[in-house]
C-alpha cells in the first residue's frame, strides 16, 4: 500500500464516520426530548455533515476517477464504507443516543487535534476548522453521560446499560492497521498508541465521574469496518440516506 492509497481510504473513514452519525442524529428531528435537545443534536448533525463533505472533497481528488463528493457519499453500496461500526448503530433511547456520541467524540478529539499537526496542510486545515466544533461535541456529550449517571436511579441504570452495550463497538476506533500505521509513520495520521491511551483514559475518567462502572479493557470487540464489514444497520440507513440520487442520479437542483 502506498501512502497515497493509505490516505485515500484514511479520508473516506473520517468522511464516512461523520456522515453516518450525522444521519443517525438527524432521525432524531421531531423526535428529541425537549426542543432545546433537538436543536443541539441538529447543530451536531450539521457539523458532522460538514466536516464530511470536505473530507470527501480531498479525498475525492486524490481518487481522481471521475466521482464527486456526492457521488462517495451516495453511491457507494455498504461494503464500500468505512466509517465506525459504533455510529451506525440505532438511537435507541437518550441515554444510548449520548453514550455513542460520547464514545465517538473522545476518539473524534483526540483524532482531530492530531491532524491539525499533520504535515499535509489540506488535512491540517480542514482539522483546525472542525477543531472547535468537536471540542463543543465532546464537552456536551460528557456533560450528559455525568448527568445520566449521576442522576437518578433510573437515569444511572439506563446510562449504565447503554454504556455496556455500546463498548463492543468502541475497540476498533483505536486499534490500527495498516493504513492507520503507515500515516503514523509519515506524521499525517495520529500515533494510534498515544490514541488509544488518550481515549481510555478520558472515557475512564468521564465514567468514574458519572459513577459508572467501565466496561472490562478486555472485552471481546466487533471489528470489520477498515475493510467493509458492517453491522445489518448500515443498510438500512444507506437506503433511506441515498434514496434520491439513486432513484434520480441525473436530478439537478434549482
């Protein structure tokens, strides 16, 4: 694998990840716990979409095949995405909804501080870009996990459980691979050791503020999405997410 291909399928990880979570957010209009939430998880969602589109763009010209933005954002069929197993899976009830952002924002974090240091200055400059928004995510995101856990009995159960079942999900955002490892090696992409330190740590540390147990460090983990193996609910939200291009490919706005 050479560095360029490493980073082509680099930039369609971070494009994907931040597309899929923003589209599960968005399921969420009309749909949140009081309106003031609904229009933070929206502002979220927009965010997301947005430091995607201009992953995409970069990676989209490093591809140079023809194909736009759009077109690696919807038409490409499941196998052919790579965001995080853990933003595809459902909302379930609030407590899940915040545990998933929280886990994928420590590891957003820490990922996107990294790329702001990257040599490669298209990659520095979209990452300074995201760096406060993502900053805004995790902050908000903690807040409702100690909010959760500390809470109520009720509250501390359902944050607890959400965190238990969402944890299967979380060890493949900070195990590398080869891609992960080559852009390390050149200072592109963060060094997944110090990654995976920085990730436990604060997750622990948010978790014990919470009052919430951590799941095991040893628990066995779902992998698959760095090569194109996703959960049965990607699927699904590709079919909704992609429905108009792919019924109308040659549809033009106004």
């Amino acid at each position: 694998m050479t560095q360029q291909e490493a980073l082509q399928e680099y930039l369609l990880r971070l494009a994907d990840s931040d597309l899929i979570l923003s589209q599960r957010l968005c399921e969420l209009c009309g749909k949140a716990p009081a309106l003031e939430e609904e229009m933070a998880l929206m502002n979220v969602a927009l965010d997301l979409v947005g430091q995607a589109r201009h992953w995409y763009e970069y990676a989209a010209e490093l591809i140079d095949d023809g194909r736009s933005a759009d077109d690696l954002a919807f038409r490409r069929d499941a196998h052919d995405f790579r965001n995080a197993l853990l933003v595809e899976q459902p909302n379930g009830d609030y407590a899940v909804t915040m545990g998933r952002q929280f886990f994928f924002d420590v590891w957003h974090y820490f990922t996107i501080a990294a790329l702001t240091r990257a040599p490669d200055e298209r990659i520095a400059g979209i990452a300074a870009k995201a760096a406060k928004e993502v900053r805004y995510h995790l902050r908000r995101s903690s807040e409702w996990v100690k909010r959760f856990g500390d809470g109520t009995e009720e509250s501390h159960r359902r944050m607890q459980a959400a965190a238990d079942d969402l944890w299967r999900f979380t060890g493949e955002m900070i195990e590398a691979d080869e891609v992960e490892q080559l852009l390390s090696k050149t200072g592109i992409g963060p060094d997944p050791e110090q990654l995976a330190v920085d990730w436990k740590g604060l997750v622990n540390e948010v978790l014990s503020e919470a009052t919430l147990t951590p799941p095991p460090q040893d628990a066995w983990m779902y992998r698959g999405a760095k090569v194109g193996r996703h959960t049965e609910h990607l699927g699904y939200i590709l079919a909704e997410m992609q429905f108009l291009q792919r019924a109308y490919p040659d549809a033009k706005t106004w």
